[in-house]
C-alpha cells in the first residue's frame, strides 16, 4: 500500500448524512475518498464543498476511490492528533427491540 505525504486539496462534495465526500488533488487523480473519522479537527467532523484542506492519503481501493484520506483537515490549521489508523476502518451499531406478548 503506498501512502503519500500531506498535500493539498479542495473537497468536491461532502454527505453530512452518510459522514464521507471526495477530495481532488494532484497526487490523487479522480478523486480521494474520505470519511468524517479521518477529519483532523476538534467538534463535528465535517467538511464542505470548495473547502481548501490538506491530507495524507492512501493508495486502496474504496468504494470505487483508487484513494482514501488517512488524515484531512482545513489548510492553514493544525490536525489534532487523536485521528489514528482505525478511524477509517468500518464501525456498526445495533439496536434489539422487543415487545410485550402477554396482552
């Protein structure tokens, strides 16, 4: 798997609802897949469309993305350091239900 360095780039588009986007870079042709836990700040992590960041990326294949973001924040601010290699690995929930039958 080849990594790149920090570089910059400007997000393409962002699914607040879904928590990931795509960010276009010179290093990353067609696009860098990113999802909120790789978002290097404090608060909600989110990202907007036309929004100046800076990422380290990854070479993988994800969800039709030849690259995924390791760590993506706003240029000309500092990431924190609580992002690490698990926050773009796969998460679930569950929720158990039940009713009452004895009416």
């Amino acid at each position: 798997m080849m990594s790149g360095m920090a570089v910059e780039g400007v997000v393409r588009e962002w699914h607040p609802e879904q928590g990931w986007g795509v960010i276009d870079t010179h290093d990353t042709p067609g696009g860098c897949w990113a999802h909120f836990g790789s978002v290097a700040i404090d608060g909600y992590r989110e990202l907007a469309p036309g929004q100046a960041v800076t990422l380290e990326w990854e070479a993988v294949d994800q969800d039709g993305f030849d690259y995924r973001a390791r760590r993506v924040w706003p240029t000309g601010a500092a990431p924190i350091d609580d992002v690490g290699e698990t926050a773009t690995d796969a998460f679930s929930s569950s929720v158990a239900l039940s009713a009452d039958q004895s009416q």
